[in-house]
C-alpha cells in the first residue's frame, strides 16, 4: 500500500503543511518538529515525487552508482565505465534512450549508503549500482536488502559490482570478483619463490573484499605447510590507504624483523608499505618483496613494478552499466564471478640466502 504524506503527518503528529515544509524546504520549522517528520518518513519509508498511485512503480532518467571512494582508482574506473554504457551514444546533443548518472561517494559510511538508496528511491531511480565490497554487519545486511527490495518493487533495476549478493530477490545481477582466488594465487607465488615469514597488510574488519582476500592468502599458507608462525601477529588491518600500508609495514617489521615479503590489500596500500621499507633502508626486492592487489594504473610504472593481482574493473563496471541499461541480459541464477589474474612483476624475488 502507498505511503500518502497524510499518514507521515498523523505519524509524525503534525499537519500535512508541516510534512511538505519540511521535505520542500522552503519554510523554517522548529528542529524538534524537523527531527519528528524525518524519522516518520523513514519509518514508513515514504517516497516523494510519487503522488499518484499509477505513478508508484514509473522510474525516472536517473542511475545511481555508489562508491566508497570515488578518488580512489578501484571505485573510479569501475564508476567511469558504468557510467559511459549508461550514458548512451556520445556526441549526439540529444537525450533519447540515455540515462543521467550521478555517482554517489559514501565514504565507507554505512548510514550514508542507506541514505543515497532512500534518495534514490525518492527520485524513482531507473538503476542502481552498488560497487565494491559489502560490510559484514547483520543490523546492515538486513536493512540493505530492506532498501532494496522496496527500490525493486518501485521497477529500479538492481546491479552489484564487485560487490557480493545480498538476501532476497531485489537484485537483478551480481558481479563478483574471485578475491579469494587472487589472494591464494598471490602468496602461491611468493611460496614458490622460496618466502615463508610473509607479512601480510589487510583492510578493514569489517569489509568482505578484506576477509575473502586474506582468506585466499591464508589458505595459500596452509597448503604449502606454513604453519609455523601465528598468522594474526603477522597481520595488521588498517583502511585502504597508502598511510595505512605504510604505519602497518612498520608494525610488522617491529614484529617480525625477519620477513621477506609483504602482501598489501591493495595497490595503494602496497605503496604505502614499499615507502616504508625504503624510509628503513630496506631494498626491494633484493631485501624483502612486496605485493599488491587490484593491478590499478600505476602499479606497472611504480619503481620496481608492482606484483600484483589484476582485476577486470573497466570491463565489470561497463558490464554493471549495460545490465542497469537493459542493454545485456543478465548471467545465469544472476551471479557472475569474474576471474582475477596474477601480474608477476619486479616487486617479488626469491629472498636471499
């Protein structure tokens, strides 16, 4: 049943005059009363710009994409591609079957991801894509799939990237990267080289690109018999940043002053860390090797280049941005896992002695 902006007024206790200054923005209205209209709109999930029940379930021009990031190259090439499929033919000065899309940066915020879908349904949002990993949070996973079985429900079509499936029936595709593949291939290389005290730089807790990755390192480790040294106090867990990589790289030689190689979480981080192994005199990798993730621009022209595993993101984001568009059906039970390639490069040596 449809949400009238009456049942927000009784709900909020105030009159519908008071619902629509407040969603309009045009009067001034006490904060308490403001606070009270805006929990009740969330409570009932009300969507504006849909005052006729025969409008409930049209969709706008608008495709939303949200990222972590968007200065971060993993979230922005991925976002870019997207938004070239969704954007249409170039060149032409007319809007025919394109889409506007607004790329939404939500800063890793979880309460700001849920506010750009609300937005978004607001809006009647033709598409949506969610791109990245998901935060492991029960109160979180549950109110995502809230969100988007009601975007669903309105006619939003629903496309995750790199990012994995939620509960329920809400999402149209789901493409997955192999991080735990990448990650087992990654230290598979390092093992071959001869490396057994490896120092590993993973990202956030909570973040499921950070468990799956470091899942694959370990089970790499557990292969090749590596068991003789406690694999949580060679592991730091810090954003994915390159300050992160760097103060973690230090807390792990301080550690462990004996490894011979580091994994980063990703490129940037590993950028990170090979500034702070240069900062103690360290070389790489005649010294100690490092490895990244991602395959991100610059990681072939760092200096040595970047071992590193690469990861498909212009050629998954256009994809996420053809299926927003209709434009290609989606894959089989609707999840696609999408292969991740070792990079072997000059970051990683067999260590000395």
């Amino acid at each position: 049943m449809t949400v009238t902006l009456a049942d927000v007024a009784a709900r909020a206790r105030v009159s519908p005059a008071t619902v629509s200054r407040v969603l309009n923005g045009n009067y001034p209205v006490a904060a308490s009363t403001k606070e009270r209209v805006l929990r009740a709109v969330d409570e009932l999930d009300y969507v504006l710009n849909g005052p006729a029940s025969s409008l409930a379930a049209a969709t706008s021009d608008l495709v939303g994409i949200l990222v972590n990031d968007i200065a971060d190259p993993f979230f922005g090439i991925m976002a870019g591609a997207a938004q070239t499929e969704i954007g249409g033919q170039e060149g032409t000065g007319r809007a025919g079957g394109e889409k506007l899309a607004v790329v939404c940066n939500t800063g890793g915020s979880p309460e700001r991801e849920l506010t750009y879908l609300t937005l978004l349904q607001r809006q009647r949002a033709a598409a949506v894509v969610l791109t990245g990993g998901a935060l492991e949070d029960p109160d979180h996973i549950k109110a995502m799939a809230a969100k988007l079985t009601k975007l669903a429900e309105a006619g939003t079509r629903i496309v995750l990237c790199g990012r994995p499936p939620v509960p329920g029936d809400s999402i149209l595709a789901a493409l997955t990267f192999d991080n735990r593949g990448g990650g087992r291939r990654l230290t598979e290389h390092l093992v071959s080289l001869g490396h057994r005290r490896i120092g590993y730089v993973a990202g956030p807790v909570e973040r499921t690109t950070t468990r799956h990755r470091l899942e694959g390192h370990r089970a790499a480790l557990a292969a090749a018999g590596i068991d003789d040294q406690d694999q949580d106090h060679v592991t730091v867990h810090g954003p994915y940043t390159r300050q992160s990589g760097y103060d973690a790289t230090l807390e792990l030689l301080r550690r462990d002053p004996d490894l011979t190689a580091v994994v980063a979480a990703n490129d940037t981080v590993a950028l990170g860390a090979c500034a702070a192994l240069r900062d103690r005199g360290l070389r790489i990798p005649e010294d100690i090797s490092v490895a990244g993730f991602d395959d991100l621009p610059f990681s072939v022209d760092a200096v040595p280049a970047l071992t590193t595993v690469r990861l498909p993101l212009y050629e998954a984001g256009a994809r996420a941005g053809r299926l927003a568009m209709g434009k290609e059906a989606p894959p089989p039970g609707g999840i696609a896992t999408i292969a991740a390639e070792l990079m072997a490069r000059e970051s990683t040596a067999r260590p000395k002695g």
